[in-house]
C-alpha cells in the first residue's frame, strides 16, 4: 500500500470514529449530560478559587471553600430573581387579556380579517392541558438531573487532589506527563476565557437593554434583563433571541406599537454592536475557533443533548480541538476548526507560511565548562 493511500484510510479511519463517537454521545446523552455540567461548572468553581488566590490574595486552602460558597450564593440569588419577578410576570397575566384581544384585533384589522379571534379562543384551540404530562415531566427530568449534577461536582471536587497522582501514574515519562498537563491547562483556560468572554458580553447587552426598558417603563424589567443575561450563554443565537422578547410583551402592555418599535430597535442595536464589534475582538484574543465552527458546534451539540448541549457547545469544540490536535492522525480535523489555522495557538494571528518564518538561530550559550546546558523538564 502506498504512503498516499495509507494516509487516506487513516483520515477515513478518522471520520468513522468521530461519527461513532458522535453516535454514543447522542445515546447515552442522559447518562453523560450531568458529567458534563459537573465538569463544567467545577471548573469554572476551581478558576473563581484561584481568581480569589491571585488576585485577592486569599489564602489557598480557604479559596475553594469560599468560591464554592460565593458560587452557591449567586446561583441561589439568580434562582431568587428568576422566581420573584416571574411570579410578578404570571400574575400580571390576568391584566393583559383585554389588552392581547385588542393587538389581535389590530393585526386582523391590518390583515383584512373581518371577525378576529379573541385569545381565550385561541387557547381553547391550543388545548394547553395537553401539554401539562410533558411539561411535568420535563420539570421532573431537570430537578433529577440537577440533583445529579451536584452529586458529581461535590466528587470531582473532593477528587480533584488526586488528579496528579494519576497523571503520574499514567504517564511515567516526564514529556509525556508534561504534554497532558498541558492539554488539560488548554482545555481549562478554553473553558474559562469562554466563560469570562460570554459573562462580559451578557453583562453588556443585559445592562443596556435594562436601561432602554426603564426607559421607556416597560413592567419587568429586571425580569427582562435577567433573562437576555442568561440566555446570552447560548453562543451566537442567544442574545438575538432574548432581545426580541420585551417588544413582543411592549405591544400588549402599552396601547402603542411606538415604545415596542423603540424596544425593538434598541435591543437589537445593543445584541448588534455587542455581537458584531466586542464580541469577535475578545474571542479573536482568546478563544481559536472558526465562526462557521462556533455556529454549526451549537447545531450539532443541541441536536445530541439539547439545551445542556447548546449551552455547552463552545467549551466541548474547545476540547475536542485541542485533544485532536494532538494526534497527527486527527489533527488535520483540529486545523479546521481553529480559527487561524493552528490548534494549538489561541492568537489570533494566523500561520505563517514556510517562506515567511524566521529561524532564530540556534543559542550558543554554554555554562562555565563548556558544556550546552539541557532544557529544563516541564514538571
């Protein structure tokens, strides 16, 4: 067999085993799925300590209980607001049924329906009660998953003293210890960067929105905001779809369609600039993911584990790049999901080509007897 056709059967080797990999991922999704969040969010746990550590130079042994605590305050605080101002939400559902039977009429009007339905027929034809089995069950599948979800990040927690006993046990060679290490710190500061990137940029897109929704005194606000900010986890969707959501409730509480056309125009502005200006410099700075990847990653992930995968869709192509990337087989698959042709950079300068490279030339400092001193081991 020639050296071109051997090459060929292994990248086709190559693709079967990401197709079949892809397939178990999709079937044991629920089995997997609260791993994933558990890995998730005890990294992002394990770089809130060290944040503590560094910069707020708090020592390391009470850095992690109290990232864990500070974090469960947050979560608690979050679940809070979510509860407080939606049940301010349902309840002023009862004051806007004249108002929607009025914008209903209107768009009929403007559509040349003669008789308009009123939105009690419309949920009587929508028939909600039988949608309440699914819904029950799907609140019950999320509380169950999240118990298991903290069930496996107190164990990664509590084994994460461990993880260099392991890698030494696994990878005798010091290079080789040293080149897993390094794998594992890309993927963690891959997970991070993307937290702190959609973190900041939610923030913006959260905070302006809240300003131009007290602006022009639309109920909920926090409520609103609230929501845009989690959402805004979702990469590149996200943001474009929470910011359309306060106009749709404007035109049933204003008797107006101008402070809705405001909002519209507004929020989208805000996703606009936040997306297409702030957005690609911060990830150009950190991340090193394709666009088309980072879209059609959100494809893919919600398609095998639905919104946990869509939540988690940029991290997980992260990984899978950097991983790939370390083996010569598969790395022609991590080159073209990086964004600039080079794995195992996070620039966003690209590569450069043969001809433009510089040789440094080679050191010829020696120590006192004249011997080349060898290069220090990466443990």
């Amino acid at each position: 067999m020639t050296d071109a056709a051997s090459a060929v059967t292994r990248r086709c080797m190559v693709v079967l085993a990401v197709i079949a990999a892809g397939v178990a991922l999709y079937v044991l999704g629920d089995i997997l799925t609260p791993l994933a969040l558990a890995l998730f969010l005890s990294i992002m746990i394990d770089g809130f300590a060290r944040v503590l550590s560094e910069r707020a130079k708090v020592p390391l042994r009470i850095a992690l209980p109290l990232a864990i605590v500070l974090s469960i305050i947050l979560f608690g605080g979050a679940i809070y607001v979510i509860a407080d101002n939606g049940a301010g939400f349902v309840s002023q559902m009862g004051d806007y049924g004249p108002r929607l039977d009025a914008v209903i009429g209107k768009t009929a009007h403007l559509l040349g329906v003669a008789v308009p339905p009123t939105i009690g027929q419309l949920i009587n034809q929508l028939n909600p009660s039988r949608f309440i089995g699914p819904i029950a069950q799907g609140l019950q599948g999320f509380a169950a998953n999240a118990v298991f979800v903290l069930i496996y990040m107190g164990f990664l927690i509590a084994s994460r003293h461990g993880f260099k006993r392991k890698l030494a046990s696994l990878f005798s060679n010091r290079e080789r210890r040293g080149n897993a290490i390094h794998v594992f710190q890309r993927v963690r500061n891959g997970v991070e960067q993307y937290l702190w990137i959609q973190t900041v940029t939610g923030l913006m897109i959260a905070v302006g929105s809240w300003i131009v929704m007290a602006l022009v005194r639309l109920d909920n606000a926090v409520f609103w905001a609230f929501l845009i900010f989690i959402v805004c986890y979702i990469p590149v969707v996200g943001g474009a779809i929470a910011v359309l959501l306060p106009p749709l409730f404007a035109l049933v509480q204003f008797d107006t369609f101008v402070p809705a056309i405001i909002l519209l125009a507004a929020l989208n502005a805000i996703n606009f600039v936040v997306a297409n200006i702030v957005l690609p410099r911060m990830q150009g700075e950190s991340l090193n993911l394709d666009p088309v990847v980072v879209l059609f990653s959100l494809a893919l992930w919600t398609m095998i584990w639905g919104l946990p995968g869509a939540f988690l869709s940029t991290p997980l192509t992260v990984t899978a790049m950097v991983v790939l990337a370390q083996f010569p087989s598969s790395r022609w698959i991590a080159v073209l999901l990086s964004g600039n042709g080079d794995p195992d950079s996070s620039g966003e300068k690209s590569v450069a080509e043969p001809h433009e490279e510089k040789k440094k030339p080679a050191s010829r400092k020696r120590d006192g007897s004249g011997v080349k001193p060898k290069p220090s081991s990466p443990i």
